[in-house]
C-alpha cells in the first residue's frame, strides 16, 4: 500500500518538544506529496498525542506498546521505515485505537447541534430539554 503522510509538516509543528523531523520528498507532481525524511526522536518524545491529533490523514497513530530503553542515542531514532506497521499487525492495532483512543476513528464525523453550542442561552436551552433551531 502506498503511505497515508501527506509531509504538510503539521506533526512537526505541533510537538512541543520538536521530536519529529521531516522533509517532503520532490515530486512532479504537486498533488503526489510523501515525506523523504520522516524521523521522531524517542528520547524527545513526550507521547502527548498532539501529532496524532493534528495529522489530516491519520497517518501516525499511537499504541500500546512503547519501546523505553535503547541502546544508544541512535536507536533510539525511529525512521519512517521503522515506524511503518505491516499489514498483520495493523488490524489489531486500528482495532485498539476505535475502542479505546476515538471511537470515530475512521468513520465520518456526524455533525450534531447538540455538539456545536457556542452561546450560553442555547446551552441553557438544552439543560431544560428545549430544541434549538438549527
């Protein structure tokens, strides 16, 4: 399968202790983007989550299995080739982020007025059990 990053560098930016490196590959064309150099820094890493959060293609998704100890500072580098899951072992992996990370993980987000109340009026509205006019 082909790479679900798109390099548009928002991990990177987002992470507070600058543990993600990356470089977007050149390509001809300007829709094909994937990164050349995609690197996090374990040692860095504060597994905060934002990267995860923030990535528009779901690409980087967290697990229950942490690596702590390395053998050197370089092990403790992991690169796009390390970081990539292969296909056995990524369906129990999604299975663990549906259940206990987001339970809309990969499914369309449904939009609810009950979740977009921006005013206090409308949020007392709802308390009393009253509709809001959409």
């Amino acid at each position: 399968g082909k790479e679900r990053c798109v390099a548009c560098g928002l991990c990177a930016r987002v992470c507070p202790p600058f543990a993600i490196h990356m470089q977007a590959a050149e390509t001809d064309d300007p829709k094909e983007r994937y990164p050349a150099i995609f690197e996090i820094n374990m040692l860095r890493c504060i597994y905060c989550g934002l990267c995860e959060e923030v990535c528009p293609e779901e690409a980087i998704v967290m697990s229950p299995e942490y690596d702590f100890v390395f053998r050197s500072r370089e092990a403790a580098i992991y690169t796009k080739e390390r970081l990539l899951v292969e296909k056995k072992d990524l369906e129990p992996r999604l299975r663990w982020l549906a259940e206990m990370r987001n339970p809309q993980f990969g499914k369309r987000f449904r939009f609810s007025i009950r979740n977009n109340i921006h005013s206090v009026k409308a949020r007392n509205m709802v308390a009393n059990g009253e509709e809001i006019a959409s």
